[in-house]
C-alpha cells in the first residue's frame, strides 16, 4: 500500500488529500472531502451517476483515479448553488419534477451544465445525445428532457 497526498481544486477551493494511492476521484470526494452528491452506482463508468466536471468537461468519477484529477478544476453537485439560490439547471430539475428517487440527478444536472456551457440552444437530438452517459432507473427521462428544454436560448 502507497500512501501518497494531493492537491485538487474542488468547487473552486483547494484541497489536499493524503490517502492509499489510486483511490477514484469519486471515492476521495465521497470519504475526504464530504461531498456525497458523485455516487458510486455501477462503479464502471456506465450509469452516470458518478459524474464529476472536470476542467467543465463531464466525466465519471469512478474511472478517474485522484491523481489524475491534479491541476485540473473540478466541479460536483454541490458547487453549483449561487449564494442563496440554486443554479438554474438544479431549479429547472424541480420545476420539472425531473427526478424520483434522485439518485442519478447529480450526473444528469452536471451534463446538463456542460451542454448548455457549450450549447446554449440544443436540440433535442443534442440533448438525448449529451446526457447518454447518464441513466435513470425510476424512467425520469420524459421530464429531465422537459427540465433541459426549459432551458434553451431562444
């Protein structure tokens, strides 16, 4: 076992982590870094609900080691919130009723915000298509494709 410390940059603040040597990224911001919204579902990078920004890019927490994270800004969850309100892709979600059990609405909020950094304006192919990594279990997709609609640039 290797014990091995590093830095990540998490919702904008700097954090240094010291733990065994190729934990997930998903694992350290679970166990050391108290942000539980990245969950650990299928543990191969196939449901989503791991989903992480990394440098705005979304990726699967669980696939990426820690130290691959290094230098890199990373966004979860819980660091979309503006002050005293929720970010409006989280807000659309509930007006939408975009989620049952929610535990997949994490990997669907955070894709969401990285098509829309990109694509102010998706279609709804392109919308199908940016959230395809991700999976919802209870069947949510009609209204998370509402929620995601309610947000395009006119």
């Amino acid at each position: 076992m290797s014990i091995t410390t590093i830095k990540l940059t998490v919702n904008e603040q700097d954090h240094e982590v010291t733990g065994e040597a190729g934990r997930s990224l998903v694992d350290v911001l679970r166990s050391d870094l108290g942000l539980p919204g990245s969950r650990e579902g299928c543990g191969i990078g196939i449901c989503g609900a791991c989903t992480v920004l990394v440098d705005g890019r979304p990726m699967s927490g669980c696939l990426l080691l820690a130290e691959q994270a290094v230098g890199k800004q990373l966004t979860t969850v819980e660091g979309l919130p503006l002050a005293d309100s929720l970010h409006r892709v989280q807000q659309a979600f509930i007006d939408h009723r975009a989620f049952q059990c929610a535990y997949c609405t994490p990997g669907f909020i955070l894709g969401t915000v990285a098509l829309l950094d990109q694509n102010p304006s998706p279609t709804d192919a392109e919308i199908v298509e940016a959230l395809s990594a991700s999976l919802c279990r209870c069947g949510s997709y009609r209204n998370i494709l509402g929620a995601v609609q309610s947000l395009r640039s006119s």
